[in-house]
C-alpha cells in the first residue's frame, strides 16, 4: 500500500482545544425515529452556541443523502453507515469540535463499533421512547409508509431495536419536554466539554 499517514506532523489536539477553549466530545444519541434525537441535538446545540461553544450535528438523514447516499438499510449496509459516521465524527472531534450524531444505531454491535472507534471520546446517549409513542408522533411519515409496507427493514417494526445495557445517559422523551431532556443532557456533559486550565 503506497498510504503514508502524516499526523505526526499536524498540529496537535490540545493545540486545537486551547484555540477553542473547550474540549471535543461525540455526543452520540440514538433511538427510533421519531423519539427526538435530532430535536435534542439541536436545542441542546443552541445553547451551547450561546455559550461560545463550537459544535457541529451529523444527523443519520443528512448523511444518507450525501456522503453515505449508496447505502440501504440492511444489517451490511447499518455497519457500514455507522462506521463512516464514527469516522467523520473521529475526525471533527481530533479538532476539539463538540460533535453531536444523531442516528438510530439500533443494535448493539452498532454501537460496539462506534465505541470501538471513539473510545474515551463518546459519550453515548439512549433517547427512549416507545414503538407506540414514535408511531403517534410520525413527525416524518415513515411509520405510517412502514405500516403500508413501503419500507423495508423499518427499524422497531421489520428490523429490532435493541434497548442498551449501559448508556451513559438515558433520556425518556416520553415523559420529559425536549427541554428538559436538553437540560439534563447539558449538564451531564459540562465537565467533559471544559477545559481544565493549569
């Protein structure tokens, strides 16, 4: 392989992190569509702009319809969607960038592989809301397409979402405001987003 990496010769994350007066961090909330995983992102995004934070959203459908545009949704095609997103997000937060990823990662194995890439950097949040409640909801029309039978392996219905065993922090967006749930995901980042100066 004619490959020769050069980031011994970038500038350093610290070096990044000091620029920015903050430290990076993947904030990686996952769950069914529709159980407010991107609507927390961006509230909790806003606030953190307010503060003079600097951050950046991958969100699941975006993705899909640009840098991961030829992917599908078997259990192939999840892996591989989800490793490009762990790369991306690998990269933003070797800048001291604040990285919110909003995607369903609806397996265990999926998440492996994230925390496999991410290490000490993800900070893995469970948006929990039930098939039932995602259903009424239906913000995108996906369940009602899904109940027709338009979609294939549509997550909760035809393909499995697998609940987590030990999500840093889990927000039920049943019974707590976007607000609320925003809030409480803030405050459990502060002390990793803070630089700690000498």
């Amino acid at each position: 392989m004619n490959i020769h990496p050069e980031f011994h010769r970038f500038l350093h994350r610290h070096d990044k992190e000091n620029l920015l007066d903050q430290r990076g961090l993947v904030i990686w909330l996952y769950g069914l569509s529709g159980s407010g995983k991107s609507t927390i992102a961006n509230a909790a995004e806003r606030v953190l702009h307010q503060q003079g934070r600097f951050t950046t959203i991958l969100d699941g459908d975006n993705l899909r319809t640009g840098l991961n545009a030829n992917l599908g949704f078997t259990d192939e095609d999840r892996l591989e969607n989800i490793r490009r997103i762990s790369e991306v997000a690998k990269v933003f937060v070797s800048q001291g960038v604040i990285t919110f990823v909003s995607a369903i990662t609806p397996r265990g194995e999926l998440r492996d592989l994230a925390r496999g890439l991410l290490g000490g950097d993800l900070f893995e949040v469970y948006v929990k809301a039930s098939f039932e409640a995602c259903e009424q909801r239906d913000v995108k029309g996906l369940y009602a397409k899904a109940a027709r039978g338009e979609i294939a392996h549509f997550t909760g219905k035809d393909g499995s979402f697998e609940a987590p065993q030990n999500p840093d922090l889990v927000l039920d967006t049943e019974n707590s405001s976007i607000e609320e749930n925003a809030i409480e995901l803030l405050e459990s980042i502060r002390t990793r987003i803070t630089l700690n100066h000498p």
